[in-house]
C-alpha cells in the first residue's frame, strides 16, 4: 500500500498563526485547523456511540468552541 503524502504538516510557528486567526473567527483559519485534525476527528467519531454524522459535528464544534474560549491560555 501506498503512504499517502501528508501535506498536513505544519511548523509550531505556522499553528499558532493559525489558531491566533482562528480565534479571531477567520473561518479560513478554522477550516485549515479541522482539516489538519480530520483523521483525528474521524477515528474518534467511530468510538462515540451515536450517529457518525453528528458525533464528527460535536467534535468539531467542541474544537472550534474551545480555541476561541480563554481557557488554554
């Protein structure tokens, strides 16, 4: 089988660029912090026991809700 190429590697520096932006609600910024996340969202969602759909919907919302509260500072 094929490795498939992970272009979703990104330096310490460029993450926080992202989550900075992400906080200040720039949706490009929160798309590209799920999509880096995606197979972790995914292999999750498998274990939650509800449907696929909304177990990714909740993972994602409580990502997004968490980088924009004050919390982890």
């Amino acid at each position: 089988m094929e490795e498939k190429n992970d272009s979703a590697i990104i330096t310490d520096h460029e993450f926080l660029i992202l989550l900075q932006a992400a906080k200040q609600k720039d949706p490009e910024a929160m798309l590209r912090i799920i999509e880096l996340f995606q197979g972790d969202i995914e292999n999750i969602s498998r274990t939650i026991r509800i449907p696929r759909e909304d177990a990714l919907s909740h993972i994602i919302t409580e990502l997004l809700e968490y980088i924009q509260s004050e919390k982890h500072l």
